[in-house]
C-alpha cells in the first residue's frame, strides 16, 4: 500500500489534480474479492490536451498509444507518440525470455513449437469507424497465423493458423458496425491444396481470407487467381479490399512486372455471406472457400490500376481509397460510393477511378489529418507528400499541362527509403491531424554507426502546419513495419493493474507437492520475497509441472521464476498465474529464483529443487 500512495503523491504532485483524481480511483480503490481494479471513472478518459511539444517531460504522460508491428522480430510493440519512446514490447510470435513467453506452458500452447514470426499490420478493433480500444490483431508472414492481444493485460491472447495461403500480408479490421470480421490476404500464389506441388505457376491461386474477430476461427477464403498485397476496408461494412502487384501469375521478378496494368481487387461481403449460406463453397483442410476468380464469381470485381501497385487507404470520411502506385509515381483515388455499380454491371471497374495524381518515386502507403490532405510515403524520393485529395480530383478535368501538380502542399525530406507512415487516429473517422510517423528502412547517417547491421529511423512529424515538421527521430530494433496511433483514453479505459486471478482456473491459493504416479505438481504462491515453498524434492526422470500465481496485488510488482541450468525462466505479473512442465533429468540440488527485482530481499527470494 505504501507504495501506491508514494505513486499517487508523485503524480498528483506533477500532472495536476484532474489526474490525480484517476490515479486515485486506478491505484487506492481495489476489490478484493476479485482482485482486479475495474475501467477508470469517466474524468480519466478525457483526452490529454494537445500541447504541440514532443517533448514529454518526466512525470508527464503521452496523449496516444502507439502500436508498432515488430516485422521479422515478431513482436508487437508499445510506443509513446509523441515522446517516442518504447514502452513495452508484447511478444506475439516470437520467444521473449523477459517474460517467459515460448517457456511457459500457456504461451508454448499458443505457439506450437514455432517461436519466430513476421508481424507487418498491426489493427484495432473498432465500433462505428473509431477504435474501441478492445483488441488489436497482427498477422504472421512467415508462419500464416493472426493474433490477437487484448489490451487490458496488454497480451497476446489467441492465435489463428490460416491454411492454404502463404505470404500472409495485409489484414484489416472491420470498421463498422463493428469489428466482426478480420481479413488477411496471401502475398504468394500457391497450389490449393498444397499437397502435390506442381511446377506450374498458372496452377498457383492467391486466396483472401476472413477471421471471425471474437472466435478466432476462420470464417471462410475466397479463391483469387491475383496474389493480394495490402488491404483495407471501407466504412460502411460492405466491402474489403486490396491491392494485387501479381495478376501476371508470374515467378520471377520480370514476370511479376510483365502486365502494364495490375488490380485493386473489391470483394463483396454480403455477397460473400449469401454464397456462404446458399451453400456455394468447398472445404478444403477444413475451410470453406468461395469461388472469386474472374469470371466465375460475383463476389469480386478487378480495378485496373498502375503496375505493381503497394498501399492501400481508405480516406478518414470514407469516401476514397488510395491506392499507392509503387512502380507508377501517381495513387490512384478510387471513389468508394461508385463500387457497387461496377458490382451491379452499371459502371465499368475503371471509372470508380476518380484521380490519379503525381506523387514522386515509389509511393507506398497514404495516411490523412482528417481535414481533406492525404500524406503518402515516396520510397525512391525517400519523402513525406502532403497534398490535397480534392484538389486532386479538381486538377483532373484539367487538361494535363495545366495540373502543374497544385495538389501538392509540401514535400518533406526523411531519412531513407520510407515505408509505412502513419498520422495519430488516420485509420479512423476521429483522424485529428496531429502528429505522422514515419517509419524509416535505413537509419544510416542518423545515429551512432553500430556495425554493419544497423537499426531502423522512425521520424516524428508535427502535421498542424501547412509545412511538415520534422520534430524527432528515434532508432528502432529491427524492422518495425507499419503502425496504428489511438488516442490514449480510448485504449486507457481498458488497461488494468493486475490481472483477475480467479479467471484463471490453474490459480494457486495454497503452495504445496501433488504427486500422481511419475508426474508431480508444483503449486506456488509468490509473495514478495518469499515463494510459497523453500524446497520440493523430486526424483530423476520425474515429469514436472511448476505453477506459480503472484499473489502481490501492488501494481506493478512482478516476480520472476527461473530454475537454474534447466532453461526456465518467466515473470508473473500482479495476480497473474503462469505454469510450465519438465523433466527432472539431471540429478543434484538446482535453486530456483525470482528473476525480477520485488523487494529489498529480493536476491533472498529463492528455493531448492533437489532431484536424487
Ligand atoms: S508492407 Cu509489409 S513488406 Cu506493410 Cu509496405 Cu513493406
Ligand atoms: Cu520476487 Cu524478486
Ligand atoms: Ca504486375
């Protein structure tokens, strides 16, 4: 207790009373009965006011939660926008020894045996166009699963295999009404089944899959011949879409760039869930696949746009989405209201095709502010252009020596080879035009030289100007890819202190030695600086179930367990339980210990296993 109300002074000291009054409702009200604090009183949801310094000062807290894809270290990261600064990582796919994540018995449950991944979109879930705060997804390129992590424990909490695709890339969240469904598109094509490998791409389909959001379980695939890149969804729950750099169907790069033109492919969702109930699907390794190939469904329509298209984005008011040309330097803004009348036959695909601009070399991702401006990352150009959606549309009837590109309101140099940029709230109806990151592929010339292997650039831009504002640059651990950026009160609301102890059916109440033939159960309470038990004796070859549940309901007071010279090593957090088996192999006395720093005994904090 005491140390919560050292905690409560200190912020009540330096953010002021308003603040003071959530930190008092978080940190002094517990119900102990069930152990966990509930949501924050309305007062802490409102939105910290924007004071255009990046500078967070200490005591202070940022005004949004930025969630960073981790890319091939399989992570998903928590950082702080505007201060920049890394908060926390969340392993979703990968091993993270800190926290035990791959060790444990709940995370290796989750995992299957593969602790490497490749996050590249991280989403959140939304209701009405906004986040709810509630859940985010992130898919894996590398092992084809999605993941979700809920957001008031901050983990990950289930993980979705998708069969028949590979090169899992784009996935989006459903933005209205709200998020029911999650989509995620195969980048590489590849036989359906992939049982009897042929030799010929033209054999090769690219499939565009759906989660169910709250199950996790895959709700159905739609077969494409087109691989699918990026993907986006509209705001009226109607449609998904995405964009294809491979009609071609080819293997190489040349065959891949074969075609003058590729697709932003539309798939109609309630047409899809009609073809679902009539019964139009095949199942193949246990999915129901819709039929979507040209000409042969409705249920898909193919928007020819520049070759070897990348980003798609759908504009914060719904009206457009962007389609960033890559190999073209234009995006092309497709006009979403127009697309059911190419699915009805009234439209022909090319005419939902409202503008084209020029942006520079390599566009790939666009972002928005919400007050009409569109920001797209240029690749080659390695730039931030800002310019102006409407006027875009406008200089389309011009005649083309008259565009003079007057839709371009300022062209911001960044470091290297930019990939995703994002702007704060840009996925959703809130886009409030503040603050834009961009993420940076090369960080040389920005920072300390750190040997051949060097690290990401993530720049700070103050979008409130007319002018972009280069504020900041910070480095980041290998290869952050794309990010969302929410307002803090709507993720806050949800985040708890500790965890539910009772949700947990393996919780431990009383330490103790449960023995069941050659299987022998550990249970552990820790409280600080003591587990539960000061030693357990066990015989060689015995197989070993350890948990442990943190009984310390301080927030913020972890204990770790780590088992000497037996690779075991996890923390649990207040009131969180974890367990993790194995066998008692190597006879002799092995000490147990808590691995994170709890009290000034901490180092005492320590047990023996003895196996004869
Ligand atoms: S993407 Cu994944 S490889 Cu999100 Cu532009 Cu780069
Ligand atoms: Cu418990 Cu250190
Ligand atoms: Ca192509």
């Amino acid at each position: 207790m005491s140390l919560d109300r050292r905690k409560f002074l200190k912020y009540l000291g330096v953010a002021g009373a308003a603040a003071g009054t959530s930190m008092l409702v978080s940190e002094g009200i517990k119900t102990k009965e069930k152990g966990a604090i509930g949501p924050l009183t309305a007062e802490a949801q409102t939105t910290t006011p924007q004071k255009h310094d990046y500078e967070v000062k200490p005591g202070e807290l940022d005004a949004y939660y930025g969630f960073w894809s981790g890319g091939h270290s399989g992570e998903v990261r928590i950082i702080g926008v505007p201060s920049m600064r890394e908060i926390k990582r969340i392993p979703v796919f990968n091993m993270d020894v800190a926290t035990g994540w791959g060790i444990t018995n709940e995370s290796k449950a989750l995992l299957k045996g593969r602790f490497c991944g490749d996050t590249h979109h991280v989403h959140g879930s939304y209701n009405n166009g906004v986040y709810d705060g509630k859940y985010l997804f992130v898919n894996d390129k590398l092992n084809n699963r999605v993941a979700r992590i809920r957001t008031d424990y901050m983990e990950t909490d289930k993980i979705v295999d998708v069969p028949n695709i590979q090169g899992m890339h784009g996935l989006f969240t459903q933005r209205y009404p709200k998020t029911e469904w999650v989509v995620c598109n195969g980048e590489f094509q590849v036989p359906v089944p992939n049982t009897n490998p042929s030799q010929k791409p033209a054999d090769y389909n690219g499939i565009h899959t759906v989660i169910d959001a709250e199950k996790m379980e895959i709700v159905c695939q739609v077969l494409m011949d087109e691989n699918m890149d990026l993907a986006a969804t509209d705001y009226g729950g109607r449609y998904s879409m995405t964009t294809s750099y491979n009609i071609e169907k080819g293997v190489t790069v040349s065959e891949m760039l074969g075609s003058d033109y590729d697709y932003m492919l539309v798939f109609h969702w309630d047409r899809m869930k009609k073809a679902l109930k009539d019964g139009k699907y095949k199942v193949i390794n246990g999915v129901k696949v819709l039929e979507g190939r040209e000409g042969k469904s409705d249920l898909t329509i193919r928007i020819p746009v520049p070759k070897n298209p990348h980003g798609i984005n759908v504009s914060p008011d719904g009206k457009y989405a962007i389609c960033s040309g890559k190999v073209s330097p234009t995006c092309s803004v497709i006009e979403i209201d127009k697309i059911e009348d190419v699915f009805n036959g009234k439209l022909k695909p090319k005419d939902v095709i409202i503008a084209q601009p020029f942006i520079g070399l390599g566009p790939l991702h666009t972002t928005f502010d919400g007050k009409g401006n569109a920001y797209t990352s240029v690749f080659i150009d390695s730039t931030n252009v800002k310019w102006n959606i409407q006027k875009a549309i406008d200089n389309e009837k011009l005649p083309e020596e008259k565009k003079k590109n007057s839709h371009i309101i300022d062209v911001l140099d960044v470091n290297y080879q930019v990939g995703h940029i994002m702007a704060t709230m840009a996925e959703t109806k809130e886009a409030d035009g503040q603050w834009l990151v961009s993420l940076n592929k090369f960080s040389k010339d920005r920072f300390l030289n750190v040997g051949p292997l060097k690290n990401e650039c993530e720049q700070l831009v103050d979008i409130t100007g007319e002018k972009l504002k280069l504020v900041h640059d910070s480095a980041a651990y290998l290869e952050p890819h794309d990010c969302i950026i929410v307002r803090r009160d709507i993720i806050e609301k949800h985040v708890k202190d500790r965890y539910n102890m009772f949700d947990n059916p393996l919780a431990v109440t009383k330490s103790g030695v449960e023995r069941k033939g050659k299987k022998v159960t550990v249970r552990l309470t820790a409280n600080a600086p003591v587990f539960g038990l000061t030693e357990v004796n066990l015989k060689k070859g015995e197989e070993v179930t350890v948990i442990v549940t943190n009984h310390d309901e301080i927030s913020d007071l972890d204990h770790g367990f780590a088992l000497s010279n037996y690779n075991i090593n996890f923390v649990v957090a207040p009131f969180q339980t974890k367990s993790v088996t194995f066998i008692a192999d190597k006879p002799g006395v092995y000490w147990a210990y808590c691995t994170n720093f709890c009290h000034a005994l901490h180092l005492e904090m320590r047990m023996r296993l003895i196996v004869t």
